[in-house]
C-alpha cells in the first residue's frame, strides 16, 4: 500500500516537473521570438531618418511604407507614428485630389492644417493644398465658362475660359477639365465676332476713341473716373484713362492676392484694384480677346480680405460672391 503511495507520488512529481518544463520552455521560446521580430531604438531611429529623405525627394508613399515596416511591429515611438498617421492622410488628401474628390480632400486637409513638423512633411502639404486649390478653380471656372456662354454673357465666358487654361496642366484633374472646355473655344469666339459686328452695324456715329480695350469695359476704372468727372468713361481721352488706371492700382494687394488665390497672371492680364473698407479690396481682372482685340474679356471680380486673407468672386449672372479659396 506504502509502495502504491510513493509511486503515485512520485509520478504527480514528475507530471508538474514536466509541466513547469514546458513552460518555461515556451517562455523562453516566446522570449526569444519576441525578442527577434521587434527593433532596437537604432532601428526605428534609421526607418524614421529614411522616411524623411524620401520626403524630402517628394515621395511620400515611400515614405510611409517605410515607416509601415516599424509601426507593422508595434515597436515605434510616438513620433513615428504621428509621422506615420499624417502620412496616411496626406496619400488619401492627395489620392481624392488626383480623383477630384474635392469635398474628401478638403476633410484630410483640414485635418493637416494643425501639423506644424517635421518640415519636409509641412512641405509636402502644402504641395497637395497648392493642387487642390488649383482643381478648385479649375472646376469653378469651368462651370462658370459653360453658364455664362449658355447665359449669352461672351466677354465673362471668353474670361473663364482664358483663366482655366492658364491654370499648371501638371495636375490631372485640371487638365481633364481643360480638355473638356476646349470645345467652347471657338463658339465663344464666335459669338463675340458677331457681337462685335452687330454692335458697329447699329452704331451710327464713328467716333469711338481707340485703345485701352480693357480699361474702357472695367467696372471699377468706369466707376471711379464716373465719380471724378461726372462723365462716361466712353467720352474720355486715353490720357484721362491712362490716368485714372494709375489709381486704382496696387502691386502689394495684388501679389499677396495671386498667393492665396493661386489664380495664374497671364501676359496682357490687367488688374483694377479698389479698396471697399478698411481690409477690402475690390480686385478686376481683364484680358483682351485673344480673337478679338476690341473685346475686353473678364477674368473676374473679386473681393479680398487683406487680414483673413479669405476671397470671394462674384457670379456674373446672379451677382452673388462665393468663397474660392
């Protein structure tokens, strides 16, 4: 009976030596397997340096695999993975841009706007902010060329049109609707020809005082020579024009309104600018037919807070202005 005992004894002995065996067995394998897939502090710190060399040769979703491979792991720092998060936003920013998804590229980049480092991806932002706004624009005044050409307004549509190709055809969705606006290039022409001509049949007299195309059609120049003079600007002189333009100029204004607009200036462009109260700026921009030198095209009219640095363009139909930017 005694030797029954200390058999079974002995084998529950051996049967939990043989469990704890195991274990720490398994421990230790875990050990080293845990130790083996994750990374020192080195590593991660060379993952995250490479990240920021592909930033700073503008390829961010290299950049973001890279670090993919440390985060993948769960070994990266806090750093890391902040970097590695924007990241993501910034690739689906500047995917829903590429796909004119204008409304989704808004979201991601407003939630970029609060990244302030590292640098190289502040950079590469404001890259993806500059080609959504140009898309922006693309699409505004490719809506607007085709409105107002079915509005029967030629010298707004011929402007729109003129400001749409001027805009960088290195990003795809401008160039898509750039080559979907050429099939107005010759209808507007086209209308404004006869325009033009019908105009000069119904017009008896001929003393219609040549040059200064666009200073002649502006709002704002004919408005303020109007409230000096009290007299049309048809019956002024090209000096008295020539005059007037010099005031209502303003390079300062004007260069900080092409950076936040990114609105291209063309050859042969001209600016009018006003200012409305203490922060706005009336701001018209004019350029001549490039089918037609008695036509005055109007690339816009604009209303710009020098502080907010926010813009508005006025719709030429129903003279409502909208943010652009």
């Amino acid at each position: 009976m005694k030797m029954r005992i200390k058999k079974a004894f002995l084998g529950g002995a051996l049967s939990v030596l043989a469990t704890v065996a195991v274990g720490c067995s398994t421990n230790h394998s875990s050990k080293n397997s845990s130790s083996s897939s994750s990374m020192t502090t080195e590593q991660v710190k060379s993952h995250y340096t490479m990240a920021l060399k592909y930033l700073d040769k503008g390829a961010p979703q290299q950049a973001y695999t890279e670090l993919g491979k440390v985060v993948s792991q769960n070994t990266g720092n806090k750093k890391v993975k902040s970097l590695y998060n924007n990241l993501g936003d910034l690739l689906s920013a500047k995917r829903a841009v590429t796909e004119n998804k204008l409304a989704k590229a808004a979201k991601k980049l407003q939630q970029l706007a609060k990244v302030k480092e590292p640098a190289k991806l502040v950079k590469q932002i404001a890259a993806v902010q500059k080609e959504y706004q140009a898309v922006k624009l693309a699409k505004l005044y490719y809506n607007e060329t085709v409105a107002y050409y079915n509005a029967g307004k030629y010298s707004e549509a011929g402007g729109s049109y003129q400001t749409l190709m001027a805009l960088s055809s290195k990003y795809q969705a401008v160039a898509s609707y750039q080559e979907k606006v050429k099939s107005y290039q010759q209808k507007i022409a086209t209308a404004q020809n006869q325009s033009v001509a019908s105009q000069a049949k119904a017009t008896s007299k001929t003393t219609t005082i040549s040059g200064y195309t666009n200073a002649r059609s502006s709002k704002i120049v004919s408005s303020t020579y109007a409230s000096k003079t009290g007299s049309s600007i048809s019956s002024a002189t090209n000096s008295q024009v020539s005059s007037v333009v010099a005031e209502v100029s303003d390079a300062q204004i004007l260069t900080k309104f092409r950076e936040v607009t990114g609105i291209p200036q063309e050859a042969g462009d001209q600016y009018y600018v006003t200012k409305l109260d203490d922060d706005t700026y009336q701001i018209e921009i004019r350029h001549t037919s490039p089918d037609n030198v008695n036509v005055s095209n109007l690339k816009g009219m604009y209303k710009y807070n020098y502080t907010t640095e926010k813009v508005q363009k006025a719709d030429e139909i129903t003279g409502e202005y909208t943010n652009i930017n």
